[in-house]
C-alpha cells in the first residue's frame, strides 16, 4: 500500500514541476511517507525527524512533509514538532502539490488530514479515485510491475489494527476503472499486476443486477493483451469468494498460485480476542481446500506473538499452526498497543518483552526449517523467473558466466531468483536451473 502511495505522490509532484533528488543534502522538500501499523515504524520517522531538524538550523527554508497513517493518527500533534511543516494523511494526499507550494510561498505549517475517518465523505472518495487513476499509471519502481488498488480502508477491526481508524471505512474501486488502469498499464509494457487491498479477497462492487467480486476482476484482467501474471494481497481467512477465486486461478494461467492469507495466531481463544472471526482448525480446513484445488499453491502468513493474554500453551499452539499449514514464507511481529485500537484500551500488554522476544526467534525458526524444505524442492528443477533488475545485494559462490552481472527476479509464487545475466534481459521472462537454494532465496543458471 505504501509503495504505492510513494509512487502517486512522486508522480502527481513531478508533474507538478517538482524533481526527484538522491539524497536530503540536494533536497528543498522532504517527504516521509509513513506507516502506523507499529510502533517500531513510527519510532523510525521520529529519529528521521530528529535528524532533519538539525539540518534545519543550517537551512531552514528546506519543507519536511509526513504524509500517511501516521500523519492522520498523529495530525496537530505531529506539526508542533519543530522539524515538520506540512502533516498530510492519506486521504488528503491529492492535495500534496498545493499544500508544498503553499508551504514553499509562506513557510507556514500546514495540517491535511480528516476530522472523521470512519465517515469519509463521498467527495473525498471520488477526489482519491481521479488521483488514482491520473497517476497509478506513470510512476512504476520495476519497470514490468504495478500495484494496482482495488479498494481502500478496511471494516475488519481486528483488535491490535489501526488500520481501520487511518485508513477510514472499506470502499471498492469500480470494476471498469481497474480494468482499464491495468489495461493502459499494459500498454505501456507492465507484465505483472498485483491488485492491493487490505482484505482483497472481499471485494465486492454492486452495478445493476451484478455484484463483481475479485474473482471477476482476476478474470477480466486475464484477458488483457501484455499481462502475463496477476496476483493479489492479502486474503482475509473467509468463505466468502473462496471458492470462486481458486476457481480462476485454476483456471487462468495467468494467475498466480499464491496466497497470502495471514492466520495471526494459532490459538482459538487468542484469535477470539483478536476479533478474527475463526478457529485455527477452519483455517487449516480452508488451506486444504485451496490446495485440493490448486497443488502447488504457495501460500504465505503473518504472526503476531505476545498478544495480550497470550500464554506459553497459546503460543504452542501458534507454532503448531505454522507447522501444519507449511507456508512458503511468514511476516512474524511482535505485538506492539497501537493507541485507540480496542486491544489497547481494553487488554494489557501482558506478555514481557523478553517473552515476546524468545517467542519471536522460535516462531522464525520454525518457519526458517519449513521455508528451507520447500525451496529444496526446487534444486535442479527449472523455474520461470520474471527477471527484476540487477540484485542489490551481491552473493557469492554462484555459478554462471561471470561477464554478466548477478540480476533478481520472481517467480510466480514469489520466490526471489538470483542468477548471472546480461542487464537486457530486465522486464523479460527467462528459464532459470536451480542449483542452490536458501529459505528464501533460489540461486540458479540461465537456460
Ligand atoms: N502489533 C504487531 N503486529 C501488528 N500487525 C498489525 N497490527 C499489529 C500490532 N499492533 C501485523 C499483522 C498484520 C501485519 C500487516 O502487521 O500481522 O497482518
Ligand atoms: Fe487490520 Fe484486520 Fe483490517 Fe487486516 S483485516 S487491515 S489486520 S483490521
């Protein structure tokens, strides 16, 4: 969601007449884009800000802007930090190049964000749809891929979220928009799509007589000349769609064999107070349906350990779930009170941070043991790998022709393929011989 944030921002200035610069030392204006999700993130934007104001003393004309969930969160409280001259949530973020230009004419501090999140406005939604769709379609960080929204908010209220209360209510794009931002992407040479929201697989959007559902969207997009993979994160663990969304990507080749689907916790009771509406044994169920309908399917996860009230036997359990779900990979957090979400105000954050920790590394390595088991599934098979660029980090020991450099690149069910290749082949599908694999990453040679 981020990411793609940064990139309609960063293509709505440019064409503002604003230019990009590499580092803060060449920069007039300073954005931060921001998540709120935990605390940790908002940590990190404060000591940036720390380091900002002091570069503010020697020039203080330079504009430092925090956009996102942690300006809607934080708004006034955030401007009265020194450093900080415009706080722009994310429903206000249209309005970026009027509010830097107003900020660089006056040098006055500015605050964007909605009063009432959990009733944003008609007018709001439909300003954010032309922004949408003006500039979802320029700024792409990889060539060949793009992030595609196809709704925004959530109306889920897991306990620990603060999604809900940054991001405002749920609300679905039009079908007909998304197909056709998709279809000018691939016009202009995008490969794969990944359409984002944050329970994806709920989509819903009545037009006359017909409710479209994702399934539908998977399954037009499929028809567009150019693109050749589609995904979509992250699922919601629920029945409804299910069976339709497995049914096109066994279907269309062009879907990917992937699901996100977080489980959060492995314990009923854990999940109760969460507010995730259902027991680990239906979840389980549910991700043997989707492997009955789709062999192969990789399918990731999210944790959080140390949730309040979460004891030595709940956390057990969790590991338990992990282990019989098999997922390709897992985002594991620690539990962090997000201030006003329900688990905040209602829970103690009981579980010491030393347990937390304990927790965590074990929870990691259990999935460490799982995701190396499935990436050697992999070793001497060829994959098909939709190259990325040059890999940013350099590896070692890897055969190949040593002229070319060492390029990234995806597979369908996301694992990350490091090989020798000339830098022509970004943006291009390749056959790649696996000849080394590691938990996440497979290491191979060009076919
Ligand atoms: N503490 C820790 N992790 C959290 N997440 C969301 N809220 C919190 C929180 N308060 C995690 C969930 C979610 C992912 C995006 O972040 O696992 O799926
Ligand atoms: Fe947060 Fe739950 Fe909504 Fe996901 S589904 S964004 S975890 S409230």
């Amino acid at each position: 969601m981020n990411k793609l944030d940064t990139a309609l921002v960063s293509c709505a200035l440019k064409e503002a007449g604003f230019t990009l610069t590499a580092s803060v030392k060449e920069a007039d204006v300073v954005l931060i884009n921001t998540c709120s999700v935990r605390e940790h993130a908002e940590q990190r934007v404060l000591s940036h800000l720390g380091h900002l104001k002091h570069i503010k003393k020697s020039r203080p004309d330079i504009i430092v802007g925090v956009i996102g969930c942690m300006a809607q969160r934080l708004g006034d409280k955030l401007l009265e930090h020194e450093a900080v001259n415009i706080v722009c949530g994310p429903t206000q973020i249209p309005q970026i190049a009027d509010l830097l230009n107003q900020a660089l004419k006056k040098n006055e501090k500015c605050l964007a964000v909605t009063e009432k999140i959990r009733t944003s406005s008609e007018d709001e939604n439909q300003t954010l749809e032309r922004f949408e769709s003006a500039y979802g379609i320029e700024d792409k960080q990889i060539p060949s891929q793009a992030y595609v929204r196809v709704m925004r908010g959530c109306n889920n209220f897991c306990t620990y979220c603060i999604v809900p209360y940054v991001r405002g209510p749920e609300s679905c794009r039009p079908p007909e928009v998304i197909i056709e931002q998709i279809k000018k992407l691939a016009s202009q040479g995008v490969k794969k799509v990944t359409l984002l929201g944050q329970t994806v697989n709920s989509y819903k959007y009545k037009k006359g007589q017909k409710t479209y559902c994702l399934a539908d969207l998977l399954d037009t997009a499929s028809d567009i000349k150019g693109i050749k993979w589609i995904r979509f994160v992250t699922s919601y663990p629920s029945e409804e769609f299910f069976g339709e969304i497995l049914q096109v990507m066994a279907d269309s080749p062009k879907v990917c064999n992937f699901l996100h689907m977080p489980a959060q916790s492995g314990s009923d009771k854990i999940l109760h107070a969460m507010n995730r509406h259902y027991t680990s044994h239906w979840y389980l169920e549910l991700l043997a349906k989707a492997r009955a309908a789709i062999p192969g399917i990789a399918i990731a996860g999210d944790f959080i350990v140390g949730f309040p009230g979460e004891t030595e036997d709940d956390f057990q359990a969790t590991v338990d779930l992990l282990k019989k779900a098999r997922y390709r990979n897992s985002f594991i957090f620690k539990y962090s009170p997000r201030p006003g979400t329900t688990a905040e105000k209602r829970l103690q954050d009981t579980v010491p941070p030393e347990v937390k920790q304990k927790r965590i590394v074990k929870l990691l390595a259990a999935q460490e043991k799982i995701s190396d088991e499935l990436s050697r599934d992999f070793l001497h098979k060829e994959v098909k790998v939709l190259v990325e660029g040059l890999s940013k980090k350099s590896h070692r020991n890897i055969a190949g022709s040593s002229n070319n450099p060492q390029l990234v690149g995806r597979t369908e069910t996301d694992y990350i393929v490091v090989f020798n290749g000339p830098m022509s082949l970004a943006g291009q599908f390749v056959k790649v011989k696996i000849i080394k694999t590691s938990p996440l990453t497979l290491f191979g040679e060009l076919i």
